[in-house]
C-alpha cells in the first residue's frame, strides 16, 4: 500500500511505496503475481534497481542464501556433452535471476517415482536421473525452500549453452549474513514488474 516501508532484496535497502498503478489506474494494495508499476521514495541508487529483485516485508525478507540442498532432474544430455560431476560449475536460473554455482555434493541418486534412495554418493549423473545435490553459490541469492514458497524454491541449471537440470530447494544450508538494513536519502525510481 501507498506509504508502506518495504525492503528491496537482495539490496537489503528499506524505501517508501509511493504509488501503485495497475493497467494506468492507480490501486490501493497488489499482490504476490500482480502486474504492477510501483513508484518508490528513499532509494539511494536508482541505477542498482534491476530485474531479479524483490520487495519484501522489512520484518520479513528473503534470505540471502549461499549454499543449499536441491532435488534436481538431469535432463537429456546432449550425445557429447559429459555427465554431471561434483565440482561440475553451472549457472543456476531462478526466475529472471541468475548466478554461478557449483555442485558441492552429489548424495544420492532416487527413485523418480518412489522418492526412495537408490545409490548413495554417486560418481556422477547422467541423464534422466533423479539426485539430491547441494549447490553453492558464487554470491548470495534470493531463494526459498520449494515447500515454503514454490515461486522462489524452483530453479534450472545450465552448462554453457545447454540446460542441464531443474529442480526444487529442499533444505537451506548457510545464508549470507545480511548487511544492517538501510534507509536511504530522498531519491525516487519508477519499478515495474510482478514483484
């Protein structure tokens, strides 16, 4: 709502809700997958606003997270692309947000339609395979376990130029201790998007 204090996540910076229009017509709350412009007040860098980001509850933003545990899907590799090892370095996507990662751990391969372990600490994957990983992050990025919030706990993971996985979060591992929460000097940026 118009004066409401939010956060912008991953920038940890508290601005003002100056405004909400929804197809030219200025409305009064949006919610979670609304189409909506939103003028915000007190941002400090205009230009550090960008596609990715989140506007959160100030008592209740999303964690940085920088390392996490993923039930993924190996889709069908290509005939001579190499199957997925620890230590293999990717690009995870989630939403329009991107970053690289590696896969740290490779735990176990399971059953795709009985969710049971059938290989403890596997080599490596290959396609079509189901598998628990953990994954770790370059830089801290927004994301939820699948079970709290499905928007933010699903992701894909490409090599190069070729999708190599998808998954959900299951388990957050370590987060990125968040810097103080800032308020910023008067400034305003028109931001459009769903978040």
């Amino acid at each position: 709502m118009p004066k409401d204090s939010v956060v912008i996540m991953p920038l940890a910076e508290v601005v003002t809700v100056k405004g909400i229009e929804s197809r030219n017509q200025t409305i009064k709350i949006a919610r979670a997958g609304d189409n909506v412009e939103i003028g915000l007040r007190d941002v400090q860098d205009v230009n550090a606003v960008a596609v990715g980001m989140y506007l959160c509850d100030v008592a209740q933003p999303i964690p940085l997270v920088t390392q996490f545990r993923a039930q993924v899907l190996v889709l069908g590799l290509s005939s001579n692309s190499p199957p997925i090892l620890k230590g293999e370095q990717v690009v995870l996507f989630v939403q329009s947000a991107s970053e690289p990662a590696v896969i740290t751990k490779l735990l176990s391969i399971i059953d795709k339609s009985t969710g049971e372990v059938v290989r403890k600490n596997p080599r490596h994957l290959t396609k079509n395979l189901s598998a628990v990983v953990e994954v770790s992050l370059s830089r801290p990025m927004c994301l939820e376990k699948y079970s709290d919030l499905r928007q933010l706990g699903r992701f894909s993971l490409r090599r190069g130029t070729e999708t190599v996985g998808v998954g959900i979060v299951t388990d957050i591992l370590a987060t990125h201790k968040r810097k103080d929460v800032v308020s910023a000097p008067m400034a305003s940026v028109m931001s459009s998007g769903s978040n």
